[in-house]
C-alpha cells in the first residue's frame, strides 16, 4: 500500500460510501423491472433490456469502487486485455498492507457480471439471451448483499486506520 495521509482515507471512505449509496438506489428499480417482466409479457422483451442495463450498471458501480482503491491505495490500475478481471482478483485478496475489499466467494458471483457487462456491450438489446439475464438478476440480490456488507466493512477499516495514523 503506497503511503497516504488520514485526510486521504477519509476522503477515499467518503468517495466509497457516495457509490454504495448510488448502488443502492438500482435495487428497487431493478426489484421493479423484474415485477414488470413477469406482470406485462408482452413487452417482457423491452423490460429484460432495461434489466440487462441496470445489471450492467451494477457492476460498473462495484468496479468504480474497486477502481478508487487500486489507483488510490495500490498506485494504479491493471493493464492488458483482461484488466477487469485482473482488477477483481486483485480487490478480492489482501494486498500491499490492506485487507480485501470484497471476498473470494463474492468476486466469484461478481465475475458473472462481470462477463454478463461484457455482452451488454457488444451486442443488441434483442440478442440476449432471457434465461441468462434471468438467472443473472436472480444472483442480484445476494450477491448485492454480500458487497455492500464487505464494502462497508472495507470502508470501516480506512476509518479506523485513518484515526489509528492521526494518534501520536
């Protein structure tokens, strides 16, 4: 971990707690779309592109967070094609004198979005495929809970170590 001052990890906690609070604001709406989906099938096929947005926008959030820390704590970002997932690994294992930011078992559910992200990106609303976009916002609700917790716990820490360096 490259050396910061107190004032820098409480800024870096208060930048995390600002996008936990942005990523819970997609929970209901995502809760909605999928209401929406299952009430309205015959425009389920407009909806499912709305829930194929939303989870793409879940885990743009979860990587900001994870961005904010590698730049800030560990000097810099992963290169290369598989940077994303380079990044998630890294954020998942204690590193360079700070904890993980999230745990092994919640990268893995994370590296779904990940992949699913992906695909969002590179192909029409229409072509994606509905059981996987199902079955991806199934995993949704835990696998939010399980990073928010892990992620207020991280934020936690920074606190904690920024009053710890602030007494003589």
């Amino acid at each position: 971990m490259r050396p910061i001052d107190p004032a820098s990890l409480r800024e870096l906690a208060a930048d995390l707690t600002m996008e936990l609070e942005r990523l819970a604001e997609l929970a209901p709406a995502i809760a909605h779309v999928r209401a929406e989906i299952r009430r309205d099938l015959e425009h389920a096929p407009l909806f499912r592109e709305t829930l194929a947005l939303k989870l793409h926008n879940f885990y743009g959030g979860v990587e900001r967070i994870l961005q904010l820390v590698a730049v800030e704590l560990n000097g810099g970002l992963p290169s290369g094609a598989d940077r994303h997932k380079r990044l998630l690994d890294r954020m998942a294992q204690a590193r360079e004198g700070r904890p993980a930011i999230v745990s092994s078992a919640t990268a893995v559910r994370l590296r779904e979005f990940l992949g699913f992200r992906h695909i969002v990106r590179h192909l029409y609303g229409f072509e994606l495929d509905p059981e996987r976009l199902d079955a991806l916002a199934m995993q949704y609700p835990d696998t939010w809970t399980a990073a928010q917790a892990e992620v207020a716990r991280f934020i936690a820490w920074l606190r904690d170590l920024a009053v710890h360096l602030e007494q003589p």
